[in-house]
C-alpha cells in the first residue's frame, strides 16, 4: 500500500491518459465505425467490397501490430508528425491506432443493428421518394444504434482494456506506471497489481451499468 499511496499523483495521471485515449479513440470509432456501415450496406458494390475488405483485416489483425504501424510505420518511416510536442505527438498516433481498430468492431455491430430493421421501413421510406442517405440517416441509424447499445458498451470496454497495449507507440498510460512500480518497489508486486485491477475496474464498471441501462431504456418495441 504504501508505493500505492506514495505514487499516487502519478498513477491518477496515468489513468487519466488512459481515459483521455479511451474517449477521444471511442469518438472516433463511432463516427468511423458509423461510416464504414452506411458503406457496407450501400448501393454501390464498391463501396460495400472497399468497406467489407477494411473491416475484415482490421479484425483479424493483431491491435499491437495496428498500433506498430501507426507508431513506426506512419510515424516514424513516414514521418507523420501530429503535434510538435513527442507525447502529444504519440498521444494522437496510438488515438489513429485504436480508431482504426476499434471501428471495425463498432461497424459490425451496427450493422447487425441495421438487420433488426424491418425492411418493409426502407422500402416505405423510397416510396416516400427519401434517397438512400436519408433513409439510412433518418430510419435505419436511429433504430440501429437503439438495438446494439450494449454490444456498444462492451467494445467500449474492450477499447478502454486495450489502451494499455499504446505503450507500444510510447504512450505514458496506466500500464506503463504499474510496470514502472514494479520494477521500483518489487517487494510490493501484489498490491500494486490489485490496486492497477481495481482502478480498471472502477473506469469498466460504471461504462458496463450504464449502457446495460440505456439498452433496456432505449430498446426498440418490435
């Protein structure tokens, strides 16, 4: 207990990077995943193959080669520079890294959604003369996102677990702390452990209880 307390400044910074990626990262998904779903479902079949091709790689690709890629590959060998200041710089290319991870997911899971939809809402909404981008926007979407918010939250979750692989781009999170302690206060390896344990569960927990709760409140009469 006492590395726990004596660092403690420390590892709340820590964990607010890891929120902080988690938040910025879970945005992104969901305007990326949003957008890779209006194209899988398009009328145009290249827009549906570019879009299928992308989730699929995307989730048979281990995150920590996605996070090498975009730390070495984009960063480093390109020489991509996002911000001037380093931290902040591999703050934003470990964000790019679960975004483009993490939309996949959130992709099939809304696509999924879309299927719940009665066609006979789409079809009804064309012989009202509304296109495919307002059908999708006006009809289809709302109800979608109702019918997936607790597959949603648990991909949030799984984003929030998976910041800790960003230390791969450099990226100073809760992880690194809590290998950091280690290494410096080995005679305390157990606590340190439970206590990085318990602060994920208290940033997991709460996210879990209120997307099971906005399901059930928001849940679509069929």
């Amino acid at each position: 207990m006492d590395a726990l307390l004596t660092e403690w400044p420390t590892i709340t910074l820590a964990f607010w990077m890891t929120v902080k990626l988690a938040a910025v990262s879970a945005i992104g998904s969901l305007v990326l995943g949003t957008v890779l779903t209006a194209m899988r479902v398009a009328p145009l079949a290249t827009l549906r193959g570019a879009a299928g091709t992308y989730v699929t790689v995307a989730r048979n690709t281990p995150l920590t080669l996605v996070l090498l890629f975009t730390g070495l590959g984009v960063g480093a060998n390109l020489g991509v520079e996002l911000s001037a200041d380093i931290a902040t710089n591999n703050f934003w290319l470990a964000t790019i890294g679960l975004t483009a991870y993490t939309s996949a997911f959130v992709c099939e899971a809304l696509r999924s959604g879309i299927n719940t939809v009665p066609v006979g809402q789409a079809e009804a909404a064309r012989s009202l003369g509304l296109g495919f981008v307002k059908t999708l926007a006006l009809i289809t979407l709302p109800q979608a996102f109702r019918a997936v918010i607790a597959p949603l939250g648990s991909i949030l979750i799984a984003l929030t677990k998976n910041t800790t692989i960003a230390l791969v781009v450099g990226v100073s999170e809760a992880s690194v702390r809590m290998r950091e302690m280690i290494e410096t206060y080995g005679d305390q390896v157990l606590q340190i452990f439970f206590g990085f344990a318990l602060g994920f569960v208290v940033l997991c927990l709460p996210t879990g209880l209120l997307f099971g709760w906005l399901s059930r409140r928001l849940a679509v009469a069929r």
